[in-house]
C-alpha cells in the first residue's frame, strides 16, 4: 500500500521556519491514526487465529497510542505561544521520520506469509521507538517551554527597569525646568561625581544651557576656567605669532608650529567649556556627543605638545623630525575622529581604544628616548626642564581629578566652587602656561641643542 506520508528532512538550518501546526496536525497526528488503524486491522486478522499473547501486546499498544495522542495534544497546546528553536526543530522531525520507518515495517508484514513470526518483535520494536520518541519530545517541548519562560522573565526585568527609568526621566525633565536638581534626582546617565550633591541642571534645550551662563550652579566654575582660559591663551597666541620679536627672525614653519600649539590649546579650552555648558542638557544623545569634545580637545592638546618638542628636539635632523611629527600627526587625527563613531564603546572594540591610548602615550616617550640616546642625560635633561613644570601640572591635576579631592572627603562642601574638576581644569590652564615657556626657550636653544648652523628665513 503506498504510504500516506511524505517525510522531508530539514538542514537544521536557523533560517527554516518550523509551523509546529502543520507538524502535529498534517503528519505527527495523522501518523498515530495509521498506526493505531494498522494495529486494529492486525487485531481483526489474528482474532480468528487465537493468537491471545499477540492480542494482548496489539491492544497494550493500541492504548498507549491513545493516551500518547492527547498528551501531544496538551504539548503541542504548550508550545502555542514558544519560538520555535533548532534543536526543537531537529528532535520534532526525526522523531517524525523514526516513526514513519516503523510504520513502514508494519506495512510490509502485511504482505509476508509468516508475519505471525515476527509480528510481535516489530510490534516491541515500534513500541520501544514510540516511548523513546514520547521522551525525545517531552524533553524538546520542556526545553522550548522553559526558554520562552527565561525569555519573558528577562524581558519583563527589562520593562520594570525602562519603566522606572522612564518615570525618573520625566520627574527629572519637570523638576529640572524650574529648578537645580540634588543628585539623586538626576537619571543614572548624568551621574558623574557622587560627592557633589546639589547644583544639577536638567535642560531641554543648548538655549537653556548657554543661558544658565548667567545664574550659579555646579558647572559655573568649569564653564569660567576654562573660558577665561582660552581668551588668554588666545591673546598670547595673536601676540607672539604677530606682534612679538620672538619669531621674527625664525623660518616660516616655525610660526607655523607655535600657532599649532595655540589653536591647539584654545581648541581644548572651548571643546571644554562647549561640553560643560552643554552638560546639564537632558536630551541623552547630545549629551554623549558633547562629552566627546572634551576627550577630543585633550587629545589635540597632547599631540600639539609633543609635536613642538619633537620639532625643536629634531629641529636639525630632518629626517626624525618629520616622521616624529606625521606619526603625531596622525595620532591626532584618529583620535578626533574616533570618539565620534558609533562602535567606539562597544566591548569587543575595547583592545582597539587601549592600544589608541598606549600608542598616544608612547609618541611623546619614544622620541624623548632618542633624544637621550643622542645628546645623552644631562644635556636632554636640561633641555627638557622647562617642560617639567608643565608635566607637574598634568599629572598632579589628573590625581586631583582622579581621585575627588577635596570633596571626598567633605562631601556636598564643595557644590559649586572649589571641587576637584575645577581645580583640574586650573592645573590645565597651568600646563598649557608652562609649555609656552618651554616653548619660548626651545626657540631660543634650537641651534645649539641641534648641534646645527642657524638657519633664518
């Protein structure tokens, strides 16, 4: 007899769709029918032979179909609302094809003379596969059924805590439109400095920001620093490159590297002051990417720096110079670029902004490492003393900002003036100061330091 049932094997692939429907209702269910059909028909053929221990086993089998079949219902029942998975997939059509071959060997007794003989061991065989089967898709349908429960727990986690957020978020807008706001009022995302606790501004719009330029909060003092800051360094900029005697006997691409280290720094100062004033904004994503300008002015500052000590630490030696210089460069343009692009933060980009920050680093020890190897310590170190002061600044400044001080140790103390940000934004406005300085005396030292003749322009 031509079989009922056509058995078509999946890849496994995640892209096939399993309809658990058409599974149960068009080829598992209908297969169980087959097969309990094909037990009664054998029932009524052996009835007449006598054949009481095979009746018996035909009807023990008949009845664990029946009972088989409402339990698959239920399951299939279950699984309504799961997704359905490979390894559901997998376990639900090979259970399908493991049962079609058993109803295969049923069929073909039915043409063989002595199916007596081997009628009960393909009846063991069939019932020994149909319970492995049974277990195969209780396992599978527990195993979708408690992915689905995971599944809904972690979205649900996730709901309650977007909810809570959410419901901060607008208390926080609200609040932020009349008032400053305590800490603990601001949105997980604008927490910054745990003590500092009043003074929070919370805006809708840059309008609101730049006009909090106007009234005290805890940013006043980082906004002014460094604005005050860059009109300085402006000044002394436009004075040395265009009034002073200093570069006026100097080759043009002097001029050119002194108004570097200018633009440079008041880059830094303004992305600084932009960013603070834009702080208190309460739209997220401008707040993300005005946080970024003041890694970028940073980052400038440092590339400019070390490229004017490595011009006048190579002023002679053309070669070094200029590859010390393109490689800074380069460094530079990276990282102005690079805060902004999306996947910067993502975790599995993190080995490249490490080896961004070490190579950063490195620029500005390995040419001072030539340079000793050169001119040897005591007339590198000399050299280099009067950037010394300079370093002093940075590095005292970062511990200051690294580690809350002084309102660390007097919480809500320092609020709006005297915090540990702002006196990092003074110890910066320092090593800018100071690495003009140096940078006066390299102008002065270029020849002798480079062991070549003057040359002027």
């Amino acid at each position: 007899m031509e079989n009922l049932l056509t058995i078509n094997k999946t890849q496994g692939t995640c892209d096939d769709a399993l309809d658990l429907d058409e599974l149960f209702t068009e080829r598992l269910a209908p297969l169980l029918q087959k097969f309990k059909y094909r037990l009664h028909h054998f029932e009524d053929s052996l009835s007449s032979r006598c054949l009481q221990g095979t009746l018996e086993k035909i009807k023990k089998s008949h009845s664990m179909l029946e009972t088989l079949d409402q339990e698959w219902q239920h399951r299939w029942e279950q699984l309504n609302n799961c997704q359905p998975s490979l390894f559901l997939t997998q376990t639900l059509e090979q259970s399908v094809a493991d049962l079609s071959e058993k109803y295969r060997e049923l069929e073909t007794l039915v043409a063989d003379d002595y199916f007596e003989k081997t009628l009960e061991d393909t009846i063991d065989a069939m019932i020994s596969t149909i319970e492995e089967v049974d277990g195969r898709i209780s396992d599978a349908v527990e195993h979708a059924y408690n992915m689905r429960n995971r599944v809904n727990k972690t979205i649900h986690g996730i709901a309650d805590m977007a909810s809570e957020q959410m419901e901060h978020l607008r208390q926080a807008i609200a609040y932020g439109a009349n008032r400053l706001l305590h800490y603990e009022e601001l949105p997980v995302p604008w927490r910054n400095n745990k003590h500092i606790h009043t003074g929070y501004r919370f805006l809708s719009t840059p309008a609101d920001c730049f006009h909090s330029l106007l009234y005290i909060h805890n940013e006043t003092g980082n906004i002014y620093t460094h604005l005050i800051g860059f009109f300085v360094f402006l000044g002394i900029g436009i004075y040395e490159l265009f009034y002073s005697q200093l570069l006026s006997g100097v080759p043009g691409i002097d001029k050119i590297i002194f108004a570097v280290f200018f633009l440079a720094a008041c880059k830094c100062l303004m992305c600084s002051t932009v960013w603070h004033t834009l702080s208190g904004i309460n739209d997220y994503q401008t707040f993300t990417r005005m946080a970024c300008l003041d890694y970028v002015g940073i980052s400038v500052l440092i590339c400019a720096s070390i490229i004017l000590c490595e011009y006048y630490g190579f002023y002679c030696h053309d070669i070094w110079r200029n590859t010390y210089i393109v490689g800074t460069g380069t460094l530079a343009m990276i990282g102005v670029g690079m805060p902004f692009m999306k996947w910067f933060d993502d975790i599995e980009y993190r080995w490249i902004r490490i080896m961004f920050f070490v190579c950063l680093a490195s620029s500005g020890a390995i040419p001072i490492a030539h340079l000793y190897s050169i001119h040897g310590a005591l007339a590198t170190s000399s050299w280099l003393a009067p950037v010394a002061k300079s370093l002093a600044c940075y590095i005292l400044g970062v511990a200051v900002y690294a580690n809350q001080l002084p309102e660390a140790f007097w919480p809500g103390k320092f609020d709006h003036f005297g915090h540990s940000h702002q006196l990092w934004h003074l110890f910066v406005c320092g090593g800018i100061w100071f690495h003009y300085t140096a940078a006066v005396k390299f102008v002065g030292q270029r020849a002798g330091f480079g062991s070549c003749d003057l040359q002027t322009a």
